[in-house]
C-alpha cells in the first residue's frame, strides 16, 4: 500500500533510481494536481506513515529484482519457469 501511495508510478519504473522516479511523478502531476493531497489524506485514513522515495525505490528493486535470485515461479501444466518482470 505505501509503494502505490508513493510511487504510484512504480509499473514504469525501470531503473529504480530517484531522477527516474521524479520525472515519472512530473508525468503523473501534470494529470492529477492534487495526488500529493489526494496520497496524504489516502495514508492518514489508513493510519500510515509513508516513507521517502529512496526507501519505497529501495524495496520495489529488492522485491523486484532480489527475490527472483531466490525464487523461481513455475508453470507446472507447461513446466517453465516465468520470465521476470524487472530485470536488472
């Protein structure tokens, strides 16, 4: 819930890098003005204290990226392995 409230933008990012991230949130602004607002009053209905960018961009590369050296998600009927969705 904290990533899609601070980085709603995270399916784009790629890199996972702050300036990636702050040009993916210009994009995002220029539609909605009012998400920074519309995120704050989102975490304080639900209690949440949001991190910064660097800690959610931190956790979305080692979700992304480092759990797939540990894990293999398989397709038993076919029997292979899916292809990641972020590579690093």
């Amino acid at each position: 819930m904290r990533l899609l409230l601070v980085a709603p933008w995270w399916r784009d990012c790629r890199t996972f890098t702050e300036e990636e991230s702050r040009e993916l949130a210009a994009e995002y602004l220029e539609d909605m003005p009012d998400l920074e607002a519309r995120r704050d009053r989102a975490a304080a209905a639900l209690g949440l204290d949001l991190p910064d960018q660097a800690e959610v961009l931190a956790r979305l590369r080692e979700v992304a990226v480092g759990v797939g050296e540990r894990f293999v998600l398989a397709f038993p009927p076919e029997d292979h392995a899916y292809a990641p969705l972020v590579k690093d």
